[in-house]
C-alpha cells in the first residue's frame, strides 16, 4: 500500500527529525530557565492578586489620602519553606491588605491615560492612529525615566531586597490616576481644548499633592523600613546616615520628581497640533482628505 | 522536471520485493525518454498489476515534480511515477483528487466550522453558558477573519488602516494575555506537571491556564459586534450621536462577552469587573478606529480646516 509521506522511513532522516526534536527541546528549556531569571513570576503574581473591593479602596485612597489612617503594611507569620519550624513574616497580598501596593492600578490608569489623550485628540479632529502610538511611547519615555531615577536611588540608598524594587515600581506608577483625572476635568471644562486654565491647574495642584502625600506615607514604610520586618530581610538596622539619607530622597522624591512628570505628561494634549513626523505629512497628507 | 528533491535509498527496501529491482533499473533510467504511455495509471505499477513494460510505461508518464512525497521510499523510484497513488491523464489533472488517504484539507489546516460557527453564536448570544472547554481548540482562522473583515469595512469608509489594526490586535494580545495569566490563580503542582508533559494547555512560564494562543482567540472571536458596527460605518456616519451610542454598545457586548470567556477559561469568576476593564479598553481602541474612521458629518473635517 503506498503511503504519504514515505520518507520517514528513511533512518537517517529519522534520525535528523529526532535531532531537531533534541534541540528544540534543549532551546526551550534554556529559555524557561533565563525567563524566570529575568521575571519573578511568582513575584509578580502577588503583584496582581486584587480584588473588587481593594481596586475602588486603593483608588479613592490615591485621590483622597488625607484621612486615611493606618499606613503600615499587615504581615503575616506564615510557616518558613525551609521547614526547620521558624516562622517568616511575609506581607499580605493586596487583596487582603489595603496599604499593599499592586501593579494592576498603575497598568490600567497607564493604559487609560494613553486612550483618553487619544480619544480627546480625536475628538477635536485630530486624530490619527499613529496617536496611539505616539503617545504610548512618550508615556513609556516617563516611566523609563523614572525606573532610572528609582534604580539609581536603589544604589545611592543601598536597597537589597528585590521585592522593594518591585513596590517602587508599583508606586511609581500611581500618578497616572491622578493625572488621568487632571485630563478628563479639564476636558470636559473646558470643551477639550487643553488643560491650561484656571480648573485645570487647580485639578493639577490638587492630585499633584494627594499623590506626593500619598506617597510620602506609603514609602516611609518602604524606605525606612522598622526593623523586624519582611522588607529587611537580613535583620540589620539601618543606619543614622542612611535614614537621613533615605528621608531625603524620599521628600525629593514624591514632591519633585512627581511634579516634573504629571506635568509633562497633563501637558501632552495635542491640541496645540499634533508632533511633526518625520516626512510632515501624516495620513492626511498621503491620502489626500 | 529535473529536480528531485528526495533522492530515494537504491538500496533494496524489505517491503516490497519487486519493486526493488524496479527501483534500481527506474532510478537510472526514468528521465523522461520513455515513450508516453496513456494506458497504465502509476496505480497499476504500484501494485505490480502489469508487467515490467507497464512499470516502464508509467514511469515515463509523470514526472510531477513532487519531490518530496515518494509513496514509500521502496516501491517508488521516481517521484512522478505516482505510485503514490495519483492519477495521470488529463481528467485527473484538473480534478481535485490527491493521494489516498489523505485528510481533507480544511481539516488537516485544523479550520473546523463546526467549531467557529459554535463559538461565534456563543459571542452573539449574551445569556449563553459557557462551557469552560470551549477554548481547548483555540483556532486563529475566525479572529483572522473577523479583524480582516473589520479592517476592510474600515477600507470601504475609506481609511486603510490595516497596520494599525494589526498592530493593535497584536500589541492587545500580548499584553492581555499577559496581564491575565498575572491576574488568574497559579496553577497547582500537578498542573504544572500535566503541562509540561503532555501540553495539554495552560502556559508553564506565566503558571496560568492561559496561553498566547488561547488568549487571541478569545479576543479575536468576541470582536464580532465591533465588526458588525464598523459595517454600519460604512452606510451611516458613526460621528454622530447615534454612531458614538451604537459604537458604545458594540464596545459593551464585546466586553460582557470576552469577559465571560476569560473568567471561565482563566478561573477568576469573582473577579469579573476587574477583568472587564482591560478588555473594554481594548476594545475601546478598536472602537476609536471605527468612529474616527468614518466619513462622518464632516464635522472632523471641519475642525482639522480650521486649525
């Protein structure tokens, strides 16, 4: 009976087809084995586990932080992996614990803040779908900058542990609320012609402070951590130095560096005509409508 | 046809015995100087039913040039002698016929109807239940088809803007799909296992039920509405009330629908509306294309006249 195909009978092109499977095996576990170095899964997952009730919670706190009390961050005494019967404390998750910092908040108002700019262009004509792009990367622009800002605290401040990167990263991206509120206020006040004006800097000025005093509650906790806690792993006291030293880079912190960055990115609101491209032409230009 | 792309084994092969000799004289010989025989089909000399003449004769009938699809690597010399089970003559030629058994083609391309047609009817039916396998087979061909669909009723309001829908869908999946497979419980030990072994779903890097692939599809499939009002677009400007409320609701269908899917399919039921907001963000961007897309009362261009 003839078959399809019959060349796999062949042994030697048998035993190439097993030596492609070999390989392309080995090359997937090598990237299994460099991915997990480079992302902490598990870590990450923490990140995201949230709920209903913490997403509304954790927003209201970030545009009104004023009279929220408790600051600390709940741990809990979970029995350690290494089973030699000591306890580890570990942080709860966010969904457990309002003052934990999650990385879902900062991704949606990054993604919606990138939408509305697009969708206010548009609506006063100017939209083309290089928008989008456009504006996703000048928002990936600040927040590349500020992972800058925060990896060169990281080694002026002598941070070790990898899980408070992550909280300031996660921190950092919190001012995308406020700005995103800042947008839409101005918007809708002042028909969409920008967020100049006297509601809109007065919106600006108001969720510029609730961020820098949210921040400045949250990260005392993170940066100059009381010792005995999960964020100081190896037991050691801070020095005097070194908290002076992290008190003032906090204050810089949440009050400059935010300030530079909601504002320039409140201030991308392209009515003021959309950034020459390259060639200066646009999808106007080529197609002629 | 000169190029063989699989040069057989003149070793005699066990199968069959005849054909041994068969292959060792074809091999040499079987260009095409034989005269044309129009009598004995490859089939015929596959199965010996003539005589040597006949395997001559057919040898030199067809030299298709499929290099690559002996029959078996014995019983057939020659790629063109057909004695994989082709058909000569002229008939057969314009036929549709192919090798014998051989899957039909839309099923060996894994494009089932059946399926499409199942899981399209589920995306328009907002009080289905969905069955948590209904993504185990997560075929791309009808996302493909629906972003293809929406990119060219977007061509018909006259903006090509193929790439950008493509770029997005691609861009969405990605990110989606990542955020997803964050959001969703990681999978137990054993899942983990039965992962790996057999790749029975589920993604081992991101410890989620959800893969790439798994998640286009949902989204792919659940753009549907937003097709159905881009092709309104095309009769009616989508720049005025009644656009930007048909389009809002197009955007809230797609969203309640793919909603459903990723919670079923990711295990995160109780978190609904959080998975929600991504997914009508997304689709929020498909929306914007198809308002913004439209010829529209021309109030657009008015405004872009008189800046």
């Amino acid at each position: 009976m003839p078959q399809f195909g019959g060349f796999m009978n062949d042994p030697t092109a048998q035993m190439g087809l097993q030596m492609g499977q070999s390989a392309m095996k080995v090359g997937q576990e090598y990237v299994e084995q460099n991915f997990n170095r480079y992302i902490n899964v598990s870590a990450l997952k923490h990140y995201f586990n949230v709920s209903n009730r913490y997403v509304l919670s954790k927003t209201l706190l970030v545009l009104f932080p004023w009279r929220h009390r408790p600051w600390s961050r709940s741990q809990t005494n979970t029995a350690s992996p290494s089973h030699n019967g000591s306890t580890t404390t570990q942080f709860l998750p966010p969904r457990e614990d309002v003052n934990s910092p999650d990385m879902y908040i900062p991704l949606m108002a990054f993604i919606t803040y990138v939408l509305l700019t697009t969708l206010i262009a548009g609506l006063n004509g100017k939209f083309e779908p290089q928008l989008l792009g456009m504006t996703l990367s000048n928002a990936s622009v600040v927040i590349i900058l500020e992972l800058l800002v925060l990896w060169l605290g990281r080694y002026f401040l002598n941070i070790s542990s990898e899980s408070q990167i992550y909280d300031l990263v996660a921190y950092s991206g919190y001012k995308f609320v406020g700005v995103i509120v800042t947008i839409a206020v101005a918007a809708i006040v002042n028909r969409g012609k920008g967020t100049g004006g006297w509601v809109g800097w007065t919106v600006f000025a108001y969720t510029f402070m609730a961020n820098a005093f949210f921040l400045l509650r949250s990260l005392k906790y993170v940066l100059l951590p009381p010792d005995n806690s999960p964020s100081n792993p190896s037991m050691q006291t801070i020095a005097r130095g070194q908290r002076s030293r992290r008190t003032q880079f906090l204050f810089v912190y949440s009050y400059v560096v935010q300030f530079a960055f909601m504002w320039w990115l409140t201030a991308l609101n392209f009515t003021s005509g959309v950034p020459v491209v390259a060639g200066g032409k646009g999808i106007k230009g080529r197609w002629g409508r | 046809m000169a190029s063989y792309g699989y040069q057989p084994n003149p070793a005699p092969q066990p199968q069959s015995s005849y054909s041994a000799q068969n292959n060792l004289n074809f091999y040499q010989s079987s260009y095409p100087q034989q005269p044309v025989s129009g009598h004995s089909t490859p089939f015929q000399a596959a199965y010996g039913a003539g005589t040597q003449s006949n395997a001559y004769g057919a040898s030199g009938t067809a030299n298709y040039g499929f290099g690559a699809f002996p029959a078996q690597a014995g019983a057939s010399g020659q790629m063109g002698t057909g004695q994989s089970g082709l058909r000569t003559g002229w008939l057969a030629a314009f036929g549709t016929e192919g090798y014998e058994g051989e899957p039909p083609l839309l099923e060996e391309l894994g494009v089932n109807f059946g399926h499409i047609q199942m899981k399209t009817l589920t995306v328009l039916n907002p009080v289905a239940r969905i069955d948590q396998n209904i993504m185990d087979d997560a075929d791309l061909a009808g996302p493909f088809l629906f972003c293809a669909l929406f990119g060219t009723f977007l061509l018909l309001s006259g903006k090509l803007w193929f790439g950008y829908v493509c770029g997005l869908a691609a861009l969405g999946a990605f990110s989606l799909n990542f955020i997803f497979s964050m959001m969703s419980p990681p999978l137990s030990q054993d899942e983990m296992n039965a992962a790996q072994s057999q790749h029975y779903g589920g993604s081992n890097h991101l410890s989620s039920t959800l893969t790439l692939g798994r998640s286009s599809s949902v989204l792919g499939y659940c753009l549907l509405p937003l097709v159905f009002a881009s092709l309104l677009g095309v009769l009616l400007p989508l720049d005025s009330l009644i656009g930007y409320i048909v389009v809002s609701l197009a955007i809230a269908w797609c969203t309640y629908s793919s909603s459903a899917m990723f919670c079923v399919v990711g295990r995160m039921t109780n978190m609904r509306g959080l998975v929600a907001y991504p997914l009508a963000l997304f689709y929020v961007g498909f929306g914007i294309m198809a308002i913004f897309s439209s010829r529209g009362t021309g109030r657009i261009d008015a405004m872009k006249a008189e800046t």
